[in-house]
C-alpha cells in the first residue's frame, strides 16, 4: 500500500511540475550551492540538463555534535 501512495505521489509532482521532461530521482543526494548544502531523497528534474545532486556532496553535510 505505501509503495502504491508513493508512485502516485511521484505522478502527481511530475504532472504538476513546469519541467518539460520531468524524471525523478530517488535517494539521498545533495548539491551545494554556495556555501549551502541542499538535500533530499526524492529529486524532481530536467531529463535533458540531468541531475546536478549527487551523493558525493553529502560529505560537506556538517555532523551534529
């Protein structure tokens, strides 16, 4: 039943979106724009520029102490 909610979630935002070719992307990426790091586990993007999040970049993620 979640797996189900979710596809149709996933529907939803790619049919709502303004992307011309909308893909999504699922799992933890981050993309660091300036001296910000951005993350999340469900990406919403442009098929033809790609994805600029990568897992790669989490690594600059601050560890709580």
């Amino acid at each position: 039943m979640k797996t189900l909610i979710v596809l149709l979630s996933s529907l939803a935002i790619t049919a709502c979106s303004a992307i011309p070719d909308p893909k999504v992307s699922f799992g933890k990426k981050c993309v660091i724009t300036g001296d910000r790091v951005t993350y999340s586990y469900v990406w919403v993007y442009d098929g033809k520029t790609g994805l600029q999040a990568n897992p790669a970049d989490c690594a600059q993620i601050e560890k709580k102490k």
